[in-house]
C-alpha cells in the first residue's frame, strides 16, 4: 500500500522512516528556487521538520525496537516535497496518483481556494486515491465561512479532519464543521518523529490528527484490498462508520468541545474502521435554508421567520433500508422545530443521496456573528 505524503520536506534518511520509504522522491516548486533537487525531498533548512512529524505520524516504522510506531507501520511512503503554492500542491497530486498511490496525506491548508488544486484532486477521485485533509488550527466553524482548502472542498474522494484531545473532545485550536468537517482524530501530544533522527517529538494540530487517518485508510486498503476507480468511496465508507462520540455532551451543557455536532461522524475508531460497515453509511453533505415561502427568500434564517431546512443525506455504502432523519434543536428556546422532528426516508440505494426538509422558526439571536450557527450544532 502506497501512502503519498504532500509537505514541506522529510527526513529520508530517518531511522525510524527509513525502510519504509520508497526510493522514489520528489521536491515540486513553483519558482525554482524551494527545491535543492527535483529528485529530493529532504530539508534544506533546520524549519522544515513539518513533513518529517507527518510522517512519523503516519507511517513510523514498526517491530524494528526502536523509536515508535506509525498507524501503519508497514507502509510505502512516498515522500513529495512542496514549497506550499497551490502549483506545486497540484503537480505533487498527479504525481502520486501517476506513481500508484491509494491514499495521499495532505497536513495543510489556507483561506483561498484553488481551481487547479480541486481538479487535481478530483482527478486522484477518478482513480480511486483517498485524499486526506487537516481541517485547520484556527478554532472556528468551517461551515460558516471560515473555510479552510482543501479540506473544505465537497470532492467525493476527500476527507478532512480536526483534532481531538485527550478529554476525547474537540482540540480547543480545531477547526470543525458538522457538515464540511468528516472525522476528528487524536491531535494533542502525538508522539512522533522529528529531525536528526529523533524519535522522541511531540506533535499538536490537525496536522497530526489527518496522518492517523490516513495511516488508518492504508490499514484498510492492505486488509480488504480495495481497488479500482471506487477504491476511494469504499476507504471513504470504512473510516467515516468508524466515527465515534467521544465524550457527549450532556443534556443542557455547554460543553461546545463534544464531539458530537462539531464533526460529520465523530471520532475514529480504528478498530471499527478495520472491522468495516454492517449496513449503508448515511452521511449529512448538504445543508440549505429554504424561506421562499412564507420568508422572504434571502436563504437565511431570520428572527421570527419560519422557513424549511433542506437536509442532504447521501449513503456511500450498501443498500440501506428503513431510514429515518430526526432533527433536534440545540437550543429549544433559540430555534423551534414547528412540525414533525421524525421523518421517514425509507430505502437509500448505494451511492444514492436524498433531500428532507424540516419547519423551523428562529425565535430569538444568541449569537455574535452568523445565527445560522445553530443550524448545524
């Protein structure tokens, strides 16, 4: 199983990252002038340590009594160094994908997305390639435009991922996003490797969450061995039924850290993950609100207006059948749902996605910024 890791340089020469590394590296720039040789993706400067944390992360060798052990222990690393432009972002995607690999890390991210970075990794999705994305460090909701690329692009093959902590919540720095945010992984404290053969760095931020998930995905791929143009749907389905709760947070709480309504599916399990779906894999990818009638047609949520939320629900498993939606408000006293909370969806073919509406009223603000907020809680 190959895992292709797109950052700012590695440390081929790591004990610990060694014998795991193909022989095949290489350094993408878009001036000429980042890349010491287009063949290397070794650091030049005592500040590129990130990729070498990733990769530790990911895939640090196993059974071989020294240091530690990555999520996949055995892995194919394919080492892709960057200068962090989006040129060299994308040409480091069609890289991977044209040198085999099934899964792509990708531990970074900014405000502005790229045209050419959404169709390289669309075209990794037209391969089968599973991209995973780090949701971001700046604690806010990538839902409410705060976003973050390429986590936040909607491309079938694409997972992004925030950070957990050791309460089993939500990293106080993680971005999150119950719609645009799919999984939260451990991210506080990673042991992993560092420069100058070290194995001994700790490491915080979704930069670390996203490589477990991704070593986890290429647990997956060499257990099952899942392949062909839909390999990436299939990794997909695996690791989002692994999502679990983590610490709830408790009927009138305001523990805004649980888990629960700040991811898509909650945080990875990887035993689950191993263990794959016993039924469809039905995933929230959509949320609109509708208040052309009796609204006033500005698809937002006004005080006092009572308007439809449109719901998108997509299975990316199996056939599922018997499928309700139920819609719970976070704060009753805040937004009302003014008919049914339970609705019936009935059988969701594989790869089939849906709309439900739910009435909903905003009865008061509660908020600073954008009151569309609590929508997605």
């Amino acid at each position: 199983v190959t895992l292709a890791i797109i950052d700012d340089a590695m440390e081929t020469s790591h004990i610990d990252l060694q014998a795991n590394l193909l022989a095949v590296e290489r350094c993408f720039d878009s001036d000429n002038a980042y890349c010491d040789s287009a063949t290397s993706a070794a650091p030049a400067a005592p500040d590129q340590d990130h990729g070498t944390l990733v990769a530790g992360t990911a895939g640090a060798v196993g059974t071989n009594a020294l240091g530690l052990a990555g999520a996949a222990w055995t892995v194919n690393i394919l080492a892709l160094k960057i200068d962090l432009t989006t040129a060299a972002i994308a040409q480091a995607i069609a890289f991977a994908v044209a040198q085999g690999a099934d899964v792509i890390n990708i531990s970074l991210g900014g405000e502005f997305p790229s045209q050419v970075v959404r169709s390289a990794i669309e075209n990794a999705g037209g391969a089968g390639v599973l991209v995973v994305t780090s949701a971001g460090n700046f604690d806010s909701n990538n839902d409410l435009g705060s976003l973050h690329f390429p986590s936040n692009f909607t491309t079938p093959n694409l997972i992004a991922v925030a950070a957990s902590d050791r309460d089993d919540e939500i990293a106080t720095f993680s971005q999150f996003g119950r719609v645009s945010v799919d999984l939260a992984a451990p991210g506080v404290g990673i042991l992993t490797t560092g420069l100058n053969d070290d194995v001994n760095t700790f490491a915080s931020g979704t930069s670390f969450s996203t490589p477990l998930v991704a070593g986890v995905a290429a647990l997956i791929k060499a257990e099952t061995g899942v392949s062909g143009p839909d390999a990436d749907r299939l990794l997909r389905a695996y690791l989002l039924n692994a999502g679990v709760d983590g610490v709830a947070p408790g009927v009138g709480t305001t523990n805004f850290n649980a888990i629960p309504g700040r991811v898509a599916t909650g945080r990875l399990d990887a035993r689950l993950a191993l263990e794959g779906p016993a039924g469809g894999v039905v995933l929230l990818t959509n949320v609109d609100v509708d208040d052309t009638v009796p609204g006033n047609g500005n698809s937002e949520l006004d005080i006092g207006e009572t308007a439809e939320l449109v719901l998108t629900l997509e299975n990316i498993w199996t056939s599922e059948s018997g499928i309700t939606a139920t819609l719970t408000a976070a704060n009753p006293a805040r937004i009302a749902v003014t008919g049914p909370a339970t609705q019936s969806i009935g059988n969701l073919a594989e790869g089939a996605s849906t709309t439900v509406r739910f009435p909903v009223a905003l009865l008061r603000p509660d908020c600073l910024n954008n009151c569309n907020e609590s929508l997605l809680m």
